[in-house]
C-alpha cells in the first residue's frame, strides 16, 4: 500500500518506524514498544513452533531472543519450519543457527543469541537466567515440564505450545495468577500413548495457528498487558476451523498441585529428564 497523510511517521524517531503499524494499534502505542524492545526472551526449541515464534517476535521487535535447541536441520523439516531452506541443509547448520543467521537479516536491530544446546534440568537456570519471558518451541512434556518449573520458582511467565496432525493448545502462564501446566497435565502421558508427528504428521498451518497464539500472548506480557492475556487453554483444530477456550481455573483453586502448591520441582532438580527434540 502507498503512504498516506494517515500513515505518517514523521512523529517516531527513525529507529521506531519500521514498527509503525503495531504502535499505531491502541493497545499497543509507543510505550509498548519501547517495552519490547527492552525485554529478553528465551525459546526451548526451534522446530515448527520455534521457528514461527522467532520469526514472528523478531519482526516485532523483541530485543533480545535466546534460541536454544541440539538440532540439525532435516529435509522433512521444511514443510513447515519457516527459517530453514535446503542451502541451510547443505551447509549442515544447527537448527539455532540458522535460525540466527535468517533473524539478522530480517531485523538487525534485535540481538539473536542461538545456543546449540540441549535442554536440561543441570543448564536451564544459567541459559534463561536474564529472561524476562519462557517461551516453548519443544514437542515433549519433559521439557515442558522442566521449564514450568522453572518458571514457577523463579516467578516468570511462559506460554506453551503443542500441535500435532490439525490441532494445536495453547496457554500463557503466570505463576502465582494462572495454573501452571502441571495444574492441567499432572504427569507426561507415557510416549507409546502419546501421538506425535512421527506418528500421525503435522499440517503446516495448525503449526502456524497455534505459534501465532503463542505470540499474542507473548506480546501481551512482554509489553505489561498481563490483565489481558487469555487465561485459559486455547484449543485449535485447524482442519474444521474450530477455536475453544477451555476454563482451567479450578485445576488450580482446587487442586494441590505438586509444582505450583507444593513447591516441588522434580524436573528441575533432576528427578525427571528429558530432550528437547523440535517438531
């Protein structure tokens, strides 16, 4: 579209114009922005979900995005992993890697920090110990797990993520206002009863629903809107269009659960482990 007397940035400082559109959004202005552009976020895993987040949050504006993941790219990855192409493959580049070196060129105003790392319970407190923001780009409960750990005995908030065949979750957590994630899933679902890409495959758009959600509600916390997050489980089916929040609340006010309640981080110190494998 051509400019108009409407879209004029002659007001913003020249640093701040690339991102006029979404400062002209109300609930976002200039002091969002500038929020943004001060805070720090990490991503476990840099996969389907991953790579969407980073792409979508660099665009954005984000300061400081901290991609961590042990993967090497594989053809198959392709269908829906946005950051990665086959020259990537040739060049046989970690997964963050490339990530980073795709993210500089799309905004070079955003530090990109990639860690060829794997996740886990003995590393996660040093990698994400500037955060102001989880964010889970993995495709396993362990990992998951791990992270709301984390994020409840340090007080940060972090959105997760899933998707597999068409449908997707999604949930923002803010520890001490929402449920965290073992409110609502006590325990990972034994991985000969849980379906996963492997198994069933992924569509790319669900991928890109769900991590689109994902991003919102990061928004929202990284700019001090938390009183807008939608603090329910968001349920996407992408094949039939349907989007559901489920109330989760009383998983919470009624439950004792064993991270958030009782204070026990079991994934955190290493009582339960798992990888951080991307989807």
């Amino acid at each position: 579209m051509t400019s108009t007397p409407d879209c004029d940035n002659s007001h913003l400082p020249p640093e701040l114009a690339r991102y006029s559109r979404q400062i002209r959004y109300h609930n976002f202005a200039l002091e969002g922005q500038r929020r943004l552009l001060a805070s720090r976020v990490v991503l476990v895993g840099c996969g389907g979900l991953g790579t969407v987040l980073a792409d979508t949050l660099t665009r954005a504006g984000v300061g400081h995005i901290q991609i961590c993941d042990r993967d090497y790219i594989e053809k198959n990855n392709l269908q829906r992993q946005v950051l990665f192409d086959e020259a990537d493959i040739e060049a046989g580049l970690p997964k963050a890697e490339a990530a980073a070196r795709k993210l500089r060129r799309i905004n070079s105003d955003v530090t990109i920090d990639p860690h060829v790392v794997d996740v886990k319970a003995d590393n996660i407190e040093m990698l994400a110990q500037n955060a102001d923001l989880l964010l889970d780009g993995t495709d396993n409960f362990q990992t998951r797990f791990l992270i709301n750990d984390l994020a409840v005995k340090t007080g940060r908030p972090w959105v997760y993520g899933a998707v597999v065949g068409a449908a997707g979750l999604c949930m923002p957590i803010i520890p001490g206002q929402t449920p965290c994630l073992r409110c609502v899933f006590d325990a990972a679902p034994p991985p000969r009863m849980s379906p996963t890409c492997v198994t069933v495959g992924v569509l790319s758009p669900a991928v890109k629903l769900v991590a689109s959600f994902q991003a919102m509600e990061a928004l929202k916390l990284l700019i001090g809107r938390s009183d807008d997050v939608t603090r329910r489980l968001i349920s996407i089916d992408a094949w039939t269009g349907r989007v559901t929040q489920l109330d989760v609340q009383t998983a919470a006010s009624k439950g004792d659960c064993v991270c958030c309640k009782q204070k026990r981080f079991e994934y955190l110190q290493g009582r339960s482990t798992g990888a951080t494998p991307t989807m």
